[in-house]
C-alpha cells in the first residue's frame, strides 16, 4: 500500500511516499525555521503563507524522489490537528483536492499519535502495553498504548509544553530558534549542579507536568530575582553554560523519572518515545542509564515534523477504520483520548 502523507501543522511543510507503513521512499521538509528565526517563535500567518507556497512543489518533490506516479499512491493522509489552524487548513486542503483529483481515499490523523507512531515504524517486536512519551515544542504527553491507535491517556503538561520551555530559555539565553539543539550543545560544556533548579508538580496530579515555573527560576538566574523579561542579562558566558546544563538536567530528569515510574504503576513492558525533544541525546543516555525496560526512539529524520510518520499511521488506522469523507476540518485542539475511533 503506497501513501502520501502530508503535515502542515506548524512550521514544516512536509510530503512522504511510504510503502506498507514503513518503507520511507521520500520524506521531504520543506523547513521554515530560518523564516521565524527573528521572532524567537513560530509567526501563524507567515507560517500558512509559506505552507501555502511550498506545498505543491514539496508534493511533486515527494513524489519524483519516490519515483511514484500519483495513479500509483492507495492513500492519501493529512495531518488533521492539532496544530496552527490556518497552517493545518493548507495541508487539509492540499490532500482533499489530491485525493479527490486523483479519486483516491483520504484519511486524517492526529500529529500527536503519529510523533508516537514514529518510534514505531517498521518494528514488530515492541513490548505492549507500553509507555508512550510525546515531548516536542508543543506537547508533552504520556499515554499507555495498548495498540496502534488504543491508547489511555495518563498526563499531559499543564502550562509549556518541554520544547517551549528549552525555545524559551534559549531566547533568555540569547540563543536562536529552536532553541533545544543549542541548549544540547552549550550545556555540554556547563555544570548541570551549579543551579538547583527542578521543574514543577502540579497538585495531586502526579502525572501531569509544569514547565513555567522552571522557566521563571532560569529568568530570575539570568536578569536577577523578580526582573522582568525585557531586563538586562548579568550573567556571563561560564554562567551561560552552567544555567543551559542546569535547566537541562531539571527538564530532562522530570521526563525520565515521571515516565519511568508510570511505566512501573501503569503496567508498561517498554517505553516508546516522539517529537522534537527525542532528538537530545542527553536524554537519550539518561533513559538507558536508568530503565531497566526496553526504549525505542525515533531514526533522527523522524523526531521532529515529517510527512513519513503521518502516512505511516494513515495505513494503519485505514486499515482499521477506513478513510474520511472529503468534509473533513482541521481540528486546532484534539485531546489525545479521542483521537482513535
Ligand atoms: O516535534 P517538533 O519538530 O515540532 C512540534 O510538533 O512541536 O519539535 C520541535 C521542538 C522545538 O521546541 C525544539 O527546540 C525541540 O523540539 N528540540 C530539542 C532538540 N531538538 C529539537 N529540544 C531539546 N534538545 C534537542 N536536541
Ligand atoms: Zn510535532
């Protein structure tokens, strides 16, 4: 089965052919990082703009790397939210005049699973019940996945998302967007103790995360106790470093503890991980160091957006419960329960 999948939802404009669910033949992103680089965060009407320029040459794009003619695709899915809504809206639109040009089945999946199902692609061998972990620049959520598309939500961040937090405090830092490789990079060279910052609980909600609270601390560490953002920085470039490895242990051992211990009271055999944030290698050490069950990680070209995990889990939720009507609407806000049917 031959699927084109399509994601739009913030800031890459993204096409993969895949085969069978994980046969990556082309999986192109057009990046629009460097367009939002000054404003130190995505700009919603400049990213559809862009979406809206880009997207049907990164469709023909996808399809001459594939060496795939579009009578041959079996399946056209879109990432249908969550996401920026006039972003979402080109993509949505995009795949229903494809599918309905080219008279073929549409379907629309949900961002969030299919950042999880990235871990997943082409292997058969994971232990379920399992863990799954979404950490990107807007979710951080955990669910225990019973099965492609079976999932029980378990907790989920109640203020920034984990990748806002290391976008944020790289701006703090003076560092450019998105901030998370940076932060990698510098913290290498700091001291992760100098500062003891820990991320935030939220109040009988154990599973829950809270990123803001850990941001205002490296605020206050940077500008001085109660300064404001716009105050000036007194800190120096050794302090840089200590404040990027300090903020980094806090946001990255709040992620391992949580996960691992949720895996232990929820019953979990393995721990899946997605999104943005998967690619830090920091993290990566930290969870084999201390899990004892086995973990799976996304191939680096699947941890952020791309269109090869969307048409991944399209042909197994097709599969499953068929295509879409072309009425189909972008969804801004989709809680992760009813995602699948
Ligand atoms: O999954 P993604 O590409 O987009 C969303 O769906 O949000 O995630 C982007 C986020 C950004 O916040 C970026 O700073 C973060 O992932 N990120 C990282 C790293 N690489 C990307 N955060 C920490 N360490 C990294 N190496
Ligand atoms: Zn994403």
């Amino acid at each position: 089965m031959i699927v084109l999948g399509i994601e739009t939802t913030c800031d890459e404009t993204a096409v993969a052919v895949v085969v069978d669910g994980h046969e990556i033949l082309s999986n192109i992103i057009a990046s629009q990082t460097d367009l939002h680089a000054e404003y130190g965060g995505v700009f919603p009407e400049l990213a559809s703009r862009r979406h809206l320029e880009a997207i049907l040459p990164t469709v023909e794009e996808a399809l001459r790397v594939a060496e795939v003619r579009p009578e041959e695709i079996d399946l056209v899915a879109v990432a249908q939210g969550p996401g920026l809504l006039g972003s979402l809206s080109i993509g949505l639109n995009a795949a229903k005049g494809l599918a309905f040009g080219w008279n073929k089945p549409l379907i629309g999946v949900n961002h969030v699973e299919a950042h999880l199902y990235a871990a997943m692609m082409g292997k058969e061998n994971i232990p379920l019940p399992a863990l799954g972990v979404i950490i990107s620049g807007g979710h951080t959520v955990m669910v225990r996945i019973e099965a492609v598309g079976e999932y029980e939500m378990i907790g989920a961040t109640v203020d920034d998302a984990i990748g806002e937090a290391f976008d944020k405090v790289a701006s703090l830092l003076d560092l450019a967007y998105p901030g998370g490789p940076l932060i990698e990079k510098l913290a290498k060279e700091g001291n992760p103790e100098k500062y003891p910052f820990r991320a935030g609980k939220v109040k009988g909600r154990p599973w829950d995360f809270s990123f803001s609270g850990l941001k205002t601390k490296v605020l206050y560490a940077v500008k001085g106790q109660n300064s404001s953002r716009d105050a000036p920085s007194l800190i120096d470039e050794e302090d840089k470093a200590d404040i990027a490895a300090s903020f980094q242990r806090a946001a990255l051992s709040d992620i391992v503890e949580k996960s691992l211990a949720a895996a232990r009271d929820f019953g979990c055999a393995s721990v899946v991980l997605g999104g943005g944030v998967s690619q830090n290698m920091r993290l990566r050490e930290m969870f084999h160091e201390e899990s004892c069950l086995p973990i799976f990680w996304p191939e680096k070209e699947l941890c952020g957006d791309n269109g090869a995990m969307i048409a991944g889990l399209g042909k197994e939720l097709f599969e499953k419960r068929g295509g879409d009507p072309l009425s189909i609407e972008p969804v801004h806000r989709i809680p992760f329960e009813s995602i699948s049917p």
